[in-house]
C-alpha cells in the first residue's frame, strides 16, 4: 500500500536532489490513517501540502516555500498524530512526483513534474 507524502523542503535540497538523484527529508505530512473531521481526502491533502509548504518556510513569509510530493510504501514510513510522517530512508528523485512551489506574496501552490526541477533551478521555468 503507498501512500502520498508531502515533504517540506529548500533551495538546497532541490539542488541536492537533482545532483545526486537523492534527498534524504526526514518528516512530511500525510492524510492521516483515521481522521474525524469533515473534510474529503483532496481537501485533507491539499492542507497537508500547506503545512509542508509553511515548514518549508520557516518564519519568514516572504520566502519560497517548496514541496515535493512524493508516493512510498507505507512500509518505509511511520505516521505520528496529525498526519505527521517520518521517513525511514531518503528518496529517490525517480520516486518524486511533482514539486510545489510557493512564492512570496502568494500562498497558491505551483505544480511542477519532476522534470521540470532543474530548469526550474536554472530560472528557465517558473
């Protein structure tokens, strides 16, 4: 069974992934296992990407926010309260299926396929 992860993340971590075809991201979100609220999953994943998006900032809002979502085997995960996910390993760019890109002034998340990361880096797209 997978289970999509939305991983906060920098600058540095894109870079390292596409360098290296590895990231090693300790913890993202996730729709929890059992939650009791009334939101459908899509609005339960939409806000799990927000909290890696406002992670990945930090404290200061008029930064980048960037997130990679990705799908695992629930197998190389362990899920905390909340939706909170740990990793057990790092990730393979081949295993991440888009980057989310916030930018200053704007909350709205920008999809980009996982192709598009370095050009993104080299300020060709986005």
């Amino acid at each position: 069974m997978q289970v999509r992860i939305y991983l906060p993340a920098t600058r540095s971590h894109l870079e390292t992934l596409v360098s290296t075809g590895l990231i090693a991201i300790a913890a993202g979100f996730a729709v929890p296992d059992k939650f009791d609220i009334e939101l459908s999953e899509e609005e339960l994943e939409y806000e799990a990407s927000e909290r890696a998006r406002d992670l990945s900032r930090g404290s200061a809002e008029n930064s980048h926010g960037y997130v990679l979502a990705v799908e695992l085997p629930r197998k190389d995960t362990e899920q905390g309260a909340n939706g909170e996910i740990t990793l057990n390993r790092a990730i393979a760019i081949d295993e991440v299926d888009s980057l989310l890109l916030s930018v200053p002034g704007d909350d709205e998340l920008q999809w980009f396929a996982t192709q598009e990361i370095d050009l993104y880096l080299k300020g060709q797209v986005g």
